[in-house]
C-alpha cells in the first residue's frame, strides 16, 4: 500500500529548502524583522568645486629690514652726542662730536705752510724770469762779440738753476695743499653724520639741512656717553630700519619646492591678539642649516605705523599653493580599504553608495582636494564602516547618525 507524506511535514521540508536557498545580505548591511537588508545610517557631505588654498603655519621672530653700526672715523673724546634710544634719525645727519682743537690746529699750520710754499714759488718764478732775461741779453752780446763764450755758458747755468728752483717750489706748494685737505678731512670727521643708501644734494643754503632720499631710522642702542674715549673700532649707535620689518621664519625641507618669491604671506604676533598682518616673501635663503634641514625665509611687511617691532615673536602662515577650481571633500569622508584611499559617493537621488578610489591634493583645515572618477553628489562622512560597494544607505542627520534606529 502506498504510503503519503503528511501535510505538516511536506511545509515543514518546503520551508527549509527555501530557507537554505535564500541569498545572504550584503556585508555591512543588517537584516531587518522581515529578512530583508537594512539601510545602513550614514552621514553625508555635498562635494563642492571651489576654491582652495594649502597654508602652513612657522614661527619666527620679527628683524629689521636694515641695520647700521655707527663709528667714528677718528680717534678722540665724545664732546657731543644729540640722539638716544629710540629717536628718529635721518639719513645724512650730524649726530655726535668729537673734540676737534688739535685738528683745528693741524688745519691752521698746513694753511700757514702753503702759505710760505706759495710766497716761495713767487720768488723763484721772479728769479726764472731774471735769470731768462740775462740769458737772452748775454746770448745776444755773445752775438754782437761783447760777450764771451764763458759769461754765457754762466748765463745758462743760472737760467736753468732758476727753472729747476721753480720746479721744486711747485711740488712743495702741491705737497702742503695734500697735507692741507687731508687735514681738513681729518677735521671733517670730528662730525659724527648717519648715511646710508643715497643721499640728495644739499640745498643753496650752505648750512642747510640735506635733502633726505630715504625713510628715517631708529636708534635701537647706545653704547657710549659725553666724553667717552673712542677710536675706529668703537661702536656708537645701532640704527634701525622699521618700515618695512622683516618677519623670519625656518621652514623645512619637504615644504620648500612650493616657496617663491612675491609669495603671500600673513602672521599674528602676541602683542596684538587677533591681528593679522598681511606680507610677501622677500627672500629665501640659497642653503640649509645642517643641524635643523630648515630653510631661512624673510617675509617683509609693511610698518608705516611702527606698531611692530624688531624681536616680536610671530605666527607666520604661508601660502604654498592655491588652486582655484578644486574638487573638494571634507577629510572625515577619505578612508583605506584593501591599502587603497577613497571616498564612498551618494549621487544625488540614489539610495546606495559606490567606492570612488581617489588622490589626495591640496588641503585647507579639514578640507581637502581630490582626484578621481565619478565625483559627483555626495560623500559620506560618517558610517564608512556599515558601507559596501552598492550598500544602501540612509541619510540621517548628524546627531542621529551615531545611533541606530530600532
């Protein structure tokens, strides 16, 4: 007799071959009451194009522009010093004395000797031409047979004597007018003057101050008082150029290839918090240091005002490279999957993510660059780690990303 299976068993036996026939969910997804694949909660970010600007941030100190040491030329007593610390200087004038009365002196005799070597050359010129005048009378009785061949010759001999005293009074009257002007020079530099750079003629008026082609400098030391004893190695004053200042920074080696020239630059300094004062990059050093692999760079600042001053402590941000059409995503959505970085994109409509392998570029605070296919849409930013190539996915706000919905 044959046999049939009963009713309960055969559901029992269909159930579970389509149980085991069912296809598994997708990694990174959960399965929800009904079997079925739960959208993954994800965070998204809208890619923008825009553009972007990679800065680094150096410390470094603020110098002068310029810097001059003020010395005497001779030595002697300070008599006169009418400049201190922190006075404006301008270029070309007088700032100090030295005690001059043995130069006065030595100007005063060299006058008095080219005196006498000119008085000197007059008499031996008068005596040139006396003796020219008897030289050309005793030639001509020679002629006539009055004079003898021994008077002339002694004619002669004096003619000549007379030119050679002629001669040598000229060197010395030149020698004293040497020993003259080198003393006035020498009294000349009793008047300590700052120069630097170029300066304009004077003016018509003899005594008149000079016409300055150049901003004033500060005195930014002191180092000597009235009737200090100095020589040509003694340093006076330090002068200082403050507009514009020089803000100088060490910057390291992997950051080099991306400095120029005209390069813009900005810092903040201590002395005013929340300032920042725009600059440019003035110079770059040709070598490194050995000891740090840095870089010297020299950033100059505009300081009309003179509200910055050499030896401020700065913050200085520099530009390394600006791009002005950048595809960009926030940092938070880059992530490394099988040793490859990339972002998962949500295009605009679309209930699943696709993996978007990428590079990275330029990077602006937590933004960043990016190259790659596809790009367009959204990224995600939080919840990568629920997020397959094709995982669906469900957008929620940011502080409901970070739980998940019963």
């Amino acid at each position: 007799m044959k046999q049939h299976p009963r009713p309960g068993a055969l559901a029992l036996l269909t159930l579970s071959l389509a149980a085991s026939c069912a296809p598994e969910p997708p990694q990174g997804a959960s399965p929800g009451r009904d079997g079925g694949e739960r959208p993954a909660p994800v965070e998204v970010a809208e890619i923008e194009t825009g553009a972007l600007t990679e800065r680094r941030v150096f410390t470094g100190t603020l110098e002068a522009s310029a810097e001059v040491l003020v010395a005497p030329r001779i030595a002697g007593n300070v008599e006169r010093l009418t400049v201190d610390i922190g006075d404006a200087v301008e270029n070309g004038q007088v700032i100090a004395w030295i005690d001059d009365d043995e130069l006065v002196q030595s100007v005063a005799q060299a006058e008095a000797d080219l005196a006498v070597g000119k008085a000197t050359l007059e008499e031996a010129e008068a005596s040139a031409e006396l003796a020219t005048r008897t030289l050309q009378r005793q030639a001509q009785l020679r002629k006539e047979g009055i004079a003898s061949a021994a008077e002339l010759d002694t004619a002669a001999a004096a003619e000549a004597a007379s030119r050679a005293k002629v001669a040598v009074a000229r060197a010395r009257v030149l020698r004293v007018e040497a020993a003259l002007e080198t003393a006035r020079v020498r009294l000349g530099r009793t008047r300590i003057v700052a120069e630097w750079g170029d300066v304009a003629p004077r003016p018509t008026v003899a005594d008149g101050p000079p016409l300055v082609a150049s901003p004033p400098r500060y005195v930014a030391e002191r180092r000597v008082d009235v009737g200090s004893v100095v020589n040509s190695s003694t340093t006076m004053l330090s002068l200082v150029a403050l507009d514009p200042i020089v803000a100088v920074v060490f910057v390291p080696e992997r950051d080099f290839s991306r400095l120029a020239v005209d390069q813009r630059a900005s810092f903040s300094t201590d002395a005013y918090s929340g300032e920042s004062f725009e600059g440019r990059i003035a110079r770059i050093a040709p070598v490194f240091r050995r000891s740090t692999r840095q870089v010297r760079v020299e950033l100059e600042v505009s300081n009309g005002d003179l509200r910055l001053r050499p030896g401020m402590f700065v913050r200085a941000t520099l530009e390394l490279a600006h791009e002005p059409s950048a595809t960009i995503v926030p940092v938070s959505a880059l992530i490394t999957r099988e040793e490859v970085e990339g972002v998962f994109v949500l295009p605009h409509g679309a209930k699943t993510v696709r993996w978007c392998p990428v590079r990275r570029g330029l990077r602006e605070n937590d933004r960043v660059q990016v190259f790659g296919d596809g790009l367009s849409g959204a990224v995600v930013i939080l919840g990568q780690e629920l997020c397959d190539d094709g995982s669906t996915v469900a957008v929620f706000p940011a502080e409901a990303a970070t739980s998940t919905p019963r």
